[in-house]
C-alpha cells in the first residue's frame, strides 16, 4: 500500500516565475531529497528550472512515488511507465477528437 507521507508539501510554498505557471522550490519538499529530483530531470522525466519545479509535474512526481512504492521499480523504468502512459492519453484523445469528427 502506498504510503502519502512521501509526498512534497506544496500547500505553503509558491513562486511564481511567469504568469502561466506555478513553480515550488525543490528545497521545500520535506519528504523528497533535492537530489533525487535533481536525477528525475536529468532523465527527462520531470521539468525543473534554477531549483524550481512546476507545481503541474507534481503529479508526474507522485506517479513516481507509487510506481517505486508499489512496484518496486527503479527510476529508469518510472520514466518508461510515465511515457507509455502519456502516450495513451494522448491516443486515447486522439479517438475521442477523431469520433467527434465522424459524428
């Protein structure tokens, strides 16, 4: 079972580098090491910027956590997941926008 105590605490920090975004600093992640986010950027996985992530890649944090907590895989293999994951929504958008055209 997944545990929440691992992730970030988001609720109290925010800083806002452009209009369109929401970013944390990655020091404020009591649960998380900045160095562990650190090598998810490095692997693409996530997006940081001068020690800054965007509140939006939380999610793309989280899905790492539970996949690591309840599957046990290593940080290579969450970035495959992640990205066969995205790839599906993005399909599974694409049948949905291409049904509408048919209707």
């Amino acid at each position: 079972m997944f545990n929440k105590k691992n992730y970030p605490q988001v609720y109290r920090y925010s800083l806002t580098l452009d209009k369109e975004a929401n970013w944390l600093n990655i020091n404020a992640c009591n649960e998380i090491h900045p160095e562990l986010i650190q090598i998810l950027a490095d692997l693409g996985v996530i997006e940081i910027h001068q020690g800054y992530i965007k509140k939006d890649e939380l999610s793309r944090l989280y899905k790492i956590l539970r996949l690591r907590e309840c599957l046990g895989l290593n940080y290579a293999g969450c970035a495959v997941v992640l990205d066969l994951l995205d790839r599906i929504e993005d399909l599974r958008a694409e049948i949905e926008r291409l049904k509408r055209l048919i209707k």
